[in-house]
C-alpha cells in the first residue's frame, strides 16, 4: 500500500520556527516526509545539513490560486528568496508548466536580480540535467553564493536534484542521500532511489 504525500500549504509563513518532520517509506520505494503543521514558507528548505549552498522550494508565485502569479506574487517569493541569501536559481519546470506564467520564470527571475536558469525533466537526459544543475552548485559555492531549486511544488522533481547532488558531492548512496533531503525541518519532498539514480554518473 502506497503512503499518500502529505499535502503542505506552502505560502504559510511559519509559527514555530522547528517544525516535527518524520520520514516513512512506501512500498515501491517512494520516501515520503510528513511534516507537522507548520510548514516552511514556499517549501523553502536547505539540501541537508552538510553545506548551506544547495536548497529546494516550491516554483515563484506558488501560492497563485489559478497557477498564473501576479507580478506582486512573484516579488515575494523573489523577496523571500533574497532574504534568505540565494541569489541563484535552477527552475525544472516543463514546457507546460512554463506556459502558465505571463512570461517565462527565468525571464521574471531575472528582471529581479536573480541568476536563473530552467532544465526541463521531460525533454533533457537525466544526467545531462544533473551535470548541469550540479556545475551550477559547485559555481555557487565557489562564489560564495547560494542557489534555490525549484519545480512545481518543490517535492519530486526538486528533491529528486538535491538527492543526486549529496550523491556526487557527498558520496551518499541514492537511498541515503533521499533520506537525508527528506528529513530537513519542515519540507515536503517526495523522493525515490530509483528518481535519483539516472542522474549519477556511470560508476
């Protein structure tokens, strides 16, 4: 029997500042975490523990009610952003996706001062996306920076980016590295080994 994901809120700015997290395992490998009630605003949270450079949210303007953010929704989430020191951005948005945004999100982002960049999950290799999200990190920390991934949601795709960065940053086996992402404080990510593994190089 499948977990269902727990489904988070978020544009709630939290109340406590060190939201309850567990991490449970579905049966077709899927990792799931539910977090308590007060979740991070836009799913807003660091790739795990072992750097500060690296982190995950939910798309720019995420808490648009019909998908289409206004200019002012997405100068929050940019505002949001800087506030917490990321100055990069690598979007995985699909085509689709893209479409319902007035103008594409790496254009917006950029009008705002962020470096934005989107590999799109449906149409690139895996590890093509993976080689470039994982230049993009190192260039970060080489400057001193830090960068935001995004999808949808912040849960599968994101996740999925951050796990396959603590494997080839880290060393961390697939199963490993998708359970260390999946237990930082008050994320949603849902993430499986089998996701994250087309996205290491060739051993």
């Amino acid at each position: 029997q499948r977990v269902a994901l727990h489904k988070t809120a978020h544009n709630r700015r939290p109340i406590d500042p060190l939201p309850r997290s567990r991490v449970m395992t579905a049966a077709g490998g899927e990792v799931h975490t539910y977090t308590g009630f007060n979740e991070l605003h836009y799913n807003f949270g660091v790739a795990s523990d072992l750097d500060q450079v690296v982190h995950g949210a939910a798309r720019p303007g995420a808490n648009a009610e019909d998908g289409q953010p206004t200019d002012a929704q997405l100068d929050d989430w940019v505002s949001y952003m800087k506030s917490k020191g990321v100055t990069r951005v690598v979007g995985l948005l699909s085509s689709k996706e893209v479409s319902m945004y007035k103008e594409p999100p790496v254009e917006s982002l950029r009008k705002r001062g962020m470096k934005a960049m989107n590999l799109d999950l449906d149409t690139m290799e895996k590890l093509e996306a993976s080689n470039t999200a994982v230049q993009e990190f190192e260039d970060a920390a080489k400057s001193g920076e830090k960068v935001v991934v995004h999808c949808w949601g912040g849960s599968g795709r994101t996740g999925s980016i951050l796990a396959a960065w603590l494997c080839r940053k880290y060393g961390l086996s697939p199963e490993d590295a998708c359970n260390t992402t999946c237990s930082v404080a008050g994320t949603s990510r849902s993430i499986a080994p089998k996701k994250v593994e087309p996205m290491l190089p060739p051993k």
